[in-house]
C-alpha cells in the first residue's frame, strides 16, 4: 500500500516542525495555515519562528530550493487539502481564555469545522493540540457528521510533548508516542505514520480519548510542580540562608527525584505550562473534581510569586525606589533557544520595573523583535554590552548560553555599579565576585 498522504493544519511552533518532520520521514506533505504571510514564508523556506534546525529541514524538502525532495507543500484551500489527505494532523492552538483559566477552544473548533465537509473518502483525523479532557470525543461526533464520508472519517489524539528549542530533534525522536483512539483505523495508520521512531525504540501507547488527552496535561502539570516545588525551597533558603542550588544538586541525585526541572529563578513561563495548568484546574471544576487540582493553584502563585520576588531583589539593589533607575535586562524570551516571549517571566519582570518607573534596557539574542511588538515602551540595545552602559544594576533574566560567556571584567567596566543580579541561576557566582561584582541570586547566600 502506498504511504498515507499526510496533511498539517495549524503552521505554528507545533506545525511547521511537524509538516518538515514528516517530509523528512519520507512523506508527502500539504500545509495550511490561515495567516497567508505564514505560507509565503514557509514556502521560501523560511521558518515563522526561531527554532534550532527547522529552516535547514524546510529548506531540505519545500520545492524550488536546490537540491529539495520538494515533499512539502503549502496551500491556503481546504478543499485542496480535503483531496489531497489522508491523515490530518491539527495543530492549531489553545492559548488562555482572556480573562478566565480556561483555553480558548475556538481555533480548534474553526479547523475541524472547515476540515470536515471536505472529507469526501476515509481518512484520519490527528489532533495534536493540547485540550481539555473530554474534547476528542465531541469533536469525533462533530467530524462524523459533518463529514460526507461520515463514520469513514476518525479520529484519533495525538498529544505532542515536543520543546520549544528542541522541537525538531523531539519531533523526529520522540520519547513515546501516544494515541488516544475509537476505532481501529487510528492505531494502525499512526503506527504506518511513526514506523521510523518505533523502529528507533520509542515506546507507542494506545489509550482511550480521556486518557490522551489527561496524559499531555498531567505531564505539564507535573513539570510545572517540579519547577514550583524547587523556587518553594528557594523561598525557605532565601529566609533560611540556604543555597537552592547546592539543594537541589543533592537532592536531584536520587533517582526517584532527578536533575531535571529543578532549576529554581524566575519560573516558568511561555505558551504551555501556565496556561495548561489553568485550564486544567477549570477543566477539573466542570468536571466536578476541583479538589483535586488544588495543588496547582500554589503551583501558579508560587510561579508569580518568582516573579514579583525579582522586582524586590532589584528594588533592594539600586537602594530601595526604582524610580529613574537605569536597570539593564539580559534574556527577554521564556526560555533561550527560542524566540518566544508568550508569558515571558524576564519580559513581565522588565515590564513591572519600567511600569514602576525604572528606566530599563533589554537584550535578547532572538527575542528582541517579538518583545518590541508586546512591548514597544521598554528600551532595547542591540548588544548585551551596549545594554548594561551605564546600569544601576543588570539583571539576567533568560539563561542565553551568550550570556554565560560574557566576560565581567569588560562588562564591568561599562556599568555604573558592577551589580547584577542572576534569576536564573546559571551564571557562576565565584567568576563574578572575582571581577569586583556584587552578585545576588534567588535563593542563594549573598556572598
Ligand atoms: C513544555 C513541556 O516541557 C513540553 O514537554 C510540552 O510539549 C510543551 O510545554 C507544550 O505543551 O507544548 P516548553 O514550553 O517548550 O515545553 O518549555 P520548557 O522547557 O518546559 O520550559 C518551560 C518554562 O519553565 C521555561 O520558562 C523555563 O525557563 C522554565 N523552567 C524549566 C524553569 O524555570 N526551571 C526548570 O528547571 C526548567
């Protein structure tokens, strides 16, 4: 049998890389997206969004680029993508509600809405966005009867557990795979679909709708707990004068604790974890089982709290009013490696000093563009050393592995005061202090 044609609705962070991570396991690929500029680009090669490797793969299949499989296809027509598939991943988002915890189900609806009455033969429905509980079993109803092919068109859940920064290598090497099925068609035509990282020893479960779609979010519940778990301890080792990160350094070596996602700052931030433990929580107060997320509200205000903690730490530091201050901000986006600033602890913090009245300059080495575009008051600098001239205090905000190279000595000599505090806890305190620096960290000692 011929391989399955396979379709991506949805060309974000998500979508692009899936659509080039397709083509690259050999299939032929048609993309739509509803921001026509989005298609232009990607058509050229150009990836919407920065993220490690995923030009480099576009360019590798979209045709017209020299040397291209020409695999990867792009249209604005539904239609065309109703007769070209037979698999189709959605991928659109579900961003927070304004307003209120719960995710925006509208873009989701819109896609599956447009996508079936052009389902005239058998075919596969894959969403892959993140969900509440209880949506693909609406949604496979909706499918099949709005689709002409009816109970010939699935669906199955696809949840994706990819990084931001990593989402290619984790698109193409997974570490499971799960699929959350009705009917026979979904497992076996997902297991033709992911024959390659099966083949490479990625576990593949099948589960029930609920259970796939509570997968994705218990896991970003977990992550989010970890990471709110590590900056609680750095509150008690802030009053305690302990040191958060030798603390987590011991406590990570147990096996049944792990290293991972115990790196205590500024929190989480970005499209994912916050808003997914929102609507989680709201999901669960539908469902009548409210108590049992309780935990996730600490979960998120210990998040912010993080944040409002590095407001104080800067206040402290430039002798108590922020007022006029000139406070340089290195890292803007939620985590380095990626352009994305959605939720952004280092740009909300740098927004609360300039709203405060501090007169703040940021640097980001991707991130500047998108940062400007949401926050278009603050002051920006085109190098992290032309942002700290003259600072009363710097601040590191987005662990950039430039900024771990930057040298203090030289750094040192552009700023007014030599001061910096790290919110990420990944520079090294003794480098610092060696070249003169007052360095301050959240939920370390002072010196
Ligand atoms: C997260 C999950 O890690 C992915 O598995 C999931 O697929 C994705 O959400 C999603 O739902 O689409 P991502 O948002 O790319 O991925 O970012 P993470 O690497 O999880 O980092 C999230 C935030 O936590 C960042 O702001 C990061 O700086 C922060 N973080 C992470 C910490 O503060 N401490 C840590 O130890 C780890």
């Amino acid at each position: 049998m011929a391989s399955p044609k396979i379709t991506v609705i949805g060309l974000g962070y998500l979508g692009a890389t899936h659509a080039a991570a397709m083509a690259e396991l050999g299939f032929e690929v048609l993309g739509l997206d509803v921001v026509p500029e989005k298609i232009r680009k990607l058509e050229q090669g150009t990836a919407p969004m920065y993220e490690p490797g995923l030009e480099e793969l576009l360019r590798m299949h979209v045709p017209g680029v020299e040397g291209s499989t020409g695999r990867l296809r792009f249209t604005e027509s539904w239609e065309e993508i109703g007769e070209f598939g037979d698999v189709h991943f959605v991928c659109v988002n579900t961003p927070q509600k304004h307003g209120e915890y719960a995710c925006d189900m509208s873009y989701v609806e819109r896609a599956m809405d447009s996508l079936a009455p052009h389902l005239t033969r058998p075919a596969l429905v894959v969403g892959k966005s993140t969900v509440p509980v209880g949506s693909a079993d609406r949604i496979a109803d909706r499918i099949a009867a709005l689709a002409p092919a009816g109970e010939d068109a699935e669906l199955a859940w696809n949840p994706e557990f990819l990084r931001e920064g990593f989402a290619v290598q984790d698109t193409l090497h997974p570490d499971r795979i799960v699929v959350g099925v009705r009917g026979p068609r979904g497992e076996e035509t997902l297991r033709e679909v992911y024959a390659q990282p099966i083949a490479e020893g990625s576990p593949f479960l099948v589960t029930d709708f609920p259970t796939s779609e509570l997968v994705k979010t218990s896991a970003n519940s977990f992550l989010a707990t970890k990471i709110s778990f590590i900056n609680a301890m750095a509150e008690v080792c802030e009053a305690a004068g302990g040191d958060v990160v030798r603390l987590a350094e011991a406590i990570g070596h147990d096996d049944r604790i792990g290293k991972k996602f115990l790196r205590a700052g500024i929190g989480f931030g970005g499209g994912c974890l916050p808003k997914d433990i929102r609507a989680f929580m709201a999901r669960a107060g539908e469902l009548g089982a409210s108590e049992a997320l309780t935990f996730l509200r600490e979960v998120d205000s210990i998040n912010m709290r993080r944040r409002s903690q590095m407001v104080e730490l800067t206040r402290d530091a430039v002798g108590g009013t922020l007022l006029g201050k000139r406070i340089a901000v290195l890292g803007a986006t939620f985590k380095p490696d990626s352009d994305d600033v959605r939720d952004s602890p280092a740009l909300n913090v740098a927004g609360q000093l300039h709203l405060q009245g501090a007169q703040v300059t940021v640097y980001d080495p991707k991130g500047m563009d998108n940062a400007r575009a949401i926050f278009p008051t603050l002051g920006y600098a085109d190098t992290a050393l032309e942002a700290v001239r003259a600072a009363d205090v710097v601040l590191h905000l987005t662990e950039w592995n430039e900024f771990k190279e930057l040298d203090p000595g030289e750094l040192g000599d552009a700023t007014a005061t030599r001061h910096i505090l790290d919110g990420r806890n990944t520079l090294d305190p003794a480098l610092w202090r060696k070249a003169g620096w007052t360095f301050r960290a959240l939920g370390r000692p002072t010196a």
